[in-house]
C-alpha cells in the first residue's frame, strides 16, 4: 500500500529535524560508510551480496530522507511524548 504525500512529508521532515545538527551529520557520514555507499557492494557470495545491497538500499533512503530539500521548509511538529 503506497504512504500518502502527508506522510512522506512528515516523515521528511523528521529526518530532516533529526539529522540537521553537527551529531546527526556525523551520524549520516557513519551510516554512508556502514551501508556501503563509499565502495562496491559486489561480492562472489550471493548471501553477503543480498547483505550489501539491503544495507545500501537502507542507507541510501535514510540519506535522501535527511538531505534538506532548498524548497521547503520543514514544519515544526510537536514532541510525540
């Protein structure tokens, strides 16, 4: 079942939120690394390439989510307690 527009741009603006400071940066650069986006996924091995590539797939989403779209502005949302 596809997730509507409000809450792609909910959850956009989560990561957005999330990842902005000096920390979540950091974080993103770790996750960039541990999901294989700065080298080769590719091994011999069928099971560790299916392995990789789902950690890149991950890692790849979490990045397109976190990156800061120069048009829009995220909403402020309250805390969810």
């Amino acid at each position: 079942m596809p997730k509507d527009n409000n809450f792609l741009d909910e959850m956009k603006d989560r990561y957005e939120r999330v990842f902005s400071s000096e920390d979540g940066q950091k974080v993103l650069e770790d996750i960039a690394i541990s999901g294989l986006l700065r080298r080769s996924s590719f091994s011999n091995d069928a099971l560790i390439l299916a392995h990789n590539v789902g950690m890149n797939d991950l890692a790849q989403h979490i990045l397109d989510m976190a990156k800061k779209d120069e048009f829009r502005e995220p909403k402020q949302t309250e805390a969810i307690k």
